[in-house]
C-alpha cells in the first residue's frame, strides 16, 4: 500500500465531509540525544500551535543519558542538579506528515535549549552550529552530503541471536551481492515507500543502492549548502527507513557490523567548501588543491582524538576491518575505498572529500562537527597531507610506524579524553561527559561473559 499526504484532499470545497482528511490525531515531537537516538513525546493534535508558540519543556538530563536510555549519574547534570526543564523548540521546516503512521499523525524535530534561551552546549546540534561558526569566519560555507548504509532483515530472530536478513543465506561462500537489481526488484514495495516516504517529507533522498551484502542497502541524501539541515535529514532518514519497514513487518538495523563475514553499515560524509561568491573552493585553480590538501591534513592530524564521534559503539570497532572497505588507518587518496579520506572521481566544481570512518549508528550532529572542526583546523594551521595512497590501504596499515586509529572502544575514549583540541572545539564540558559516557558503556559490554566462553570454558 503507498502513501498519500496528511492534511491534503483531493475534493473540491463543496464535497461530501466524508471525502475530506481525517483530522490530525498525534503530534511527536522528536529530540537525539547525545547518542542520536530519538527522545520526545506524543502531543495531541489540538497542541499544534502551542508547540510552536510555548516550545515543549524536557529535562536538560536528556544529553546525560546512556545508550540504554538509563541516567548517567556521573556526568553530573541528574537529580543532583534539581534536574532541571530546558525548553524545546521545533526545528524551522521539519513539522512534516508521518506517512507509515497508522493514525494521522505529524512529527517535529525539536532542539533544546536552557530555560533563559542561552545554548545549552551539551546539546549536540550546538556544537556543530559552532563548527558551522567558525567556517563563517573563514569565509567558507560547508556543502554536505550523507549516504546511510543499513540492512533489513526479517523479524523472527532468537532471543539475543543472530538477525536474518530479508535474503539470508546460510551456505556457501562469504555472502556478497553487490549492487543487485534483483534484490531492488524484490523489496520493490518497500524500497518505493520509503522514497514516497521522503518525498512527502522533503528529505532530499537520491539514490537507492543494493549494497555489498543480501539485505543490505544504502540510501544517500543530496547535498545541502547548510550542514546543519543536512544533519537533521540525516536523522530524520534513519527514522523514516525504521519506520516503513516496520509498517512492512520487518526490522531496519543501523548497526555497524551485525555479521562478522559480511559488509558493515556506515555513515559516509561528503563536504566541499563555498567561497565568497558560491564556488567551490577545492575547485580553484590557482588555490584548491593547496586548500583541499590542508583540509585533509587536518582530517587525518585529529582523527585519531575524534575517532569516538566517529565510531560511538561497542560493536562499531568490530567494522574497522582490513579489506571490509572500511579504514583502518588514517589515510586519505584520489577515488581509493580503502582510505578514510577519499577523493571521488568528479569535475573541478565537484570537487569534496568523501570520509568513510563514522558507523551508521553515530550521531550524525556529531560527526559533521569533528569532521568540519579538524578540516578547519588544517586550514587555518596550514596542515600538511603526506602522500595520498594510491594502492591497497590496509597494507600500509600493516607497516611498524604506519599511523593507526584506535582498535577498541577503550582506546577510543583515552584518546578522545586527553584531547586538548576536542576540549577547544567541542567544550570541555561536553568533551568529559562524552567520555565519562562511553566510557561506562564500554564497561557494560566488558564485564559480560560471552557465549562463546561458556560454550569453550563450562
């Protein structure tokens, strides 16, 4: 079954009432946290124009909670606090139908800010729009691009075991399909409801890819020229994406590698600079490529410190895998998928970098500051880029003195902790507390025994 869009009637005025759309049932107000995953509330639909006049009020705490959903009490921003009211307002433009919903209903991002109007800087969408800031003074306007990798898969899984995919297969060689029409065809229904879907919402969805495993796809978004709306349809696709498939009785996955011999799921970005006058800067010919190069040697200077906005699962180091097309290392090259920082094939006025690190499940809020606030920093410092690496990456990361990224979560975080320019570019507040979060989650994970050790040591 399609979709058709709230609130518009194709009946001429005088048409029987019957013909006319039902009235709006449900309002959901939507606000990531720090982990990007959605918080909010059901409102009615009588409460339209209060959301838009009053805001909505949630507890600043919001940003203090862990992936579970369960306070952080060691970030210091709970009860201690008098856990306190920031106030939410909806996000210019993003008050859009929510086509797969069963009842009439509308959704809305929201962005919190402190009671008084001030930023609340814990709040993520702040500290990219300080990012975007900074480029400002610059002279520069970032133009961004999201492609979300994700898999679907069928809804009858164990309990705590392994998910099939809609085209699981479970014998023969290491399972890849890469870019099958085939698989296109057969989730036809699906795949055409969530481009309804976005056309309805305005989400400017491109293409549609069958990607390189059975059941695993990419949607990729147009570029924007402002980042931070690029970021909010980021969001708002991952939700879009759940949100059909479950109306199709299945399950759409962000996580960064649910198979250890098939492909991961990530978030790739794409980001070129406007000048001035609306040209692209890499494109230059007398100062492009000097400004692309200090662009990325400012990508690979900080990746190491900003791997964990990058990489902010558990799971997500299990895909930074030699030859899984995703790096290990940080490197950088001209159309290579081997490196962290590609260079796609393209004209001059296309010219970007294309960063291959982030998961599918990281905060995309977060990951365009890292990346935005490291390219700067190169420009501005006039970071030098070594050699672009014109073969195999991963055989360079083989090497004794190759530089590496951090291989676990527990690396990530004293990386991430001890940086002094996560501190300055983030906030040194948001920068402990992001620590101190993963951090436990990190614990979480490690202090339970796997089936793999019963099944060997019981």
């Amino acid at each position: 079954m399609g979709f058709q869009t709230l609130g518009v009637s194709d009946v001429a005025g005088d048409e029987a009432a019957a013909s006319r759309p039902p009235p709006l049932d449900t309002i959901e107000v939507l606000l990531p946290d720090t982990n990007a995953i959605l918080r909010g509330k059901w409102l009615p639909g009588s409460a339209l124009d209060k959301i838009g006049k009053d805001g909505v009020a949630m507890p600043l705490s919001m940003f203090g909670l862990d992936v579970w959903g369960r306070e952080v009490e060691e970030t210091g921003i709970h009860i201690e606090t008098g856990d306190k009211d920031g106030l939410c307002r909806p996000v210019p433009g993003t008050l859009k139908p929510v086509p797969w919903a069963a009842r009439p209903t509308m959704q809305a991002l929201l962005s919190m800010d402190l009671a008084d109007g001030r930023p609340w800087m814990l709040n993520p969408r702040h500290i990219l729009q300080s990012a975007v800031d900074r480029f400002a003074e610059l002279g520069l306007r970032p133009v961004v691009a999201f492609e979300l990798e994700f898999y679907l898969l069928r809804p009858d899984a164990a309990p705590g075991g392994a998910p099939r995919t809609v085209f699981h297969r479970a014998e023969g060689p290491a399972p890849q399909n890469m870019y099958s029409i085939s698989d296109l065809d057969d989730l036809a229904a699906v795949i055409q409801d969530m481009r309804t879907a976005a056309q309805i919402q305005g989400l400017p969805a491109d293409s549609v890819i069958s990607e390189a495993a059975p059941g695993q796809f990419e949607i990729n978004l147009h570029h924007r020229g402002d980042a931070m709306a690029a970021a909010d349809d980021a969001v708002l696709l991952r939700r879009l994406i759940r949100g059909v498939a479950r109306k199709h009785g299945l399950r759409a996955s962000f996580m960064p590698k649910p198979y250890l011999d098939c492909a991961g799921s990530g978030m790739h970005v794409h980001a070129s600079l406007l000048d001035a006058a609306g040209a692209n800067a890499f494109a230059d010919g007398e100062t492009g490529e000097v400004l692309l190069r200090r662009a990325v040697g400012g990508l690979l200077a900080h990746m190491p410190d900003t791997a964990l906005m990058f990489v902010s699962s558990y799971n997500g180091f299990r895909r930074l895998m030699p030859g899984s097309y995703a790096p290990v290392s940080p490197s950088w090259g001209w159309d290579n998928r081997s490196v962290a920082v590609r260079i796609p094939n393209g004209g001059p006025a296309a010219r970007r970098v294309e960063h291959r690190i982030a998961g599918a499940d990281a905060n995309p809020y977060l990951v365009l500051a890292a990346i935005l606030a490291a390219m700067e920093d190169g420009i501005r410092q006039c970071l030098p880029a070594p050699e672009p690496v014109s073969g195999n990456a991963y055989d360079l990361a083989r090497g004794a003195d190759a530089p590496t990224l951090p291989a676990t979560m527990r690396e990530a975080v004293e990386r991430f902790r001890g940086s002094a320019f996560n501190a300055r570019n983030f906030g040194a507040r948001f920068s402990r507390i992001y620590a101190i979060m993963k951090e436990l989650e990190c614990a979480e994970f490690e202090r339970r025994i796997s089936d793999l050790e019963y099944q060997t040591y019981l």
